[in-house]
C-alpha cells in the first residue's frame, strides 16, 4: 500500500510551488523578498514534522522566528 498523506516536505513542495506561480507576476524586488521568503520557511521543516502542526501554520512560524532573528540580533542570520 502506499502513502496516502503527503510528508511534510512533500506538503512543503506544494505549499512552495504555488508561492513559484505567484512569484512569476511580482515585481523584480518583490520576487526576491519572496525568493527568500520560502527559503526562511524550509529551515524548519523538520520541527514542523515533528510537531504535527499544520505545514502552513509551520511554515509562517518558520519565516517569522528567522526574521525576528534577524531583526534582533543583525549579526546572526545564521541560525
């Protein structure tokens, strides 16, 4: 049998294809805010997986503890 519930990684994948769509009718600057955007919200995919909580919901909370991180403190953006 096979897998009938997407990982969280492949929820992610999803999630992020259609951020890609989007980003293709965004202005330059605004594709690269969003560019890194997604970046932020995969660095913690595997908390998400570990915690259950929706990919969406997890994915937000990603990109937000990475830029308070990086509005709190300037000279770490490395995690």
């Amino acid at each position: 049998m096979g897998r009938s519930t997407p990982s969280t990684r492949q929820s992610l994948d999803i999630l992020i294809s259609g951020m890609e769509e989007m980003k293709k009718v965004m202005r330059t600057r605004d594709a690269e805010i969003l560019q890194d955007l997604i970046k932020l919200g995969r660095m913690h995919a595997a908390e998400i997986s570990y915690a259950g909580i929706d990919v969406e919901l997890g994915f937000l909370i990603s990109v937000l503890i990475e830029v308070v991180k990086r509005t709190s403190m300037p000279g770490d953006r490395t995690g």
